[in-house]
C-alpha cells in the first residue's frame, strides 16, 4: 500500500510509506529555504511524486498528522 502522510503547519513535512517501511520524509523548509516553513508541504509531497515516478491518483492513502 502507498501511502503519503503530511504534517500540514510549524515545520511542515512529507513522507512516502510503501508497504510497512518509510521511504522518504522531507520538510517543506528544504525546498522553500524558511526555516521552519508552516503551512501546507505542496513542494515536498511534489518532490516525494518525482522520485517515486508516481501520479497523485497512484497513491492508496493522503494521511494528514498533527
């Protein structure tokens, strides 16, 4: 099961889980250059797609953490 998780405020963050294992996690903050970027990971959730060479609709689950 692909899953991604993001944690949507104070250092906002994505992660790719497939199967039981994490694959990747990455904070918004890499790729904005704010340090403790909040808000909505758009760039990292783009990023971990990239990588992963994967479409938003090939995803199982969006799971949102607070």
């Amino acid at each position: 099961m692909r899953i991604v998780s993001f944690h949507n405020g104070h250092n906002s963050t994505a992660a790719y889980f497939d199967g039981n294992s994490i694959k990747y996690s990455i904070s918004e903050e890499r790729f904005s250059k704010i340090k403790n970027q909040g808000g909505f990971p758009q760039l990292a959730i783009n990023y971990i797609l990239r990588k992963k060479d994967l479409k938003s609709n090939d995803v199982d689950a969006y799971v949102v953490c607070g």
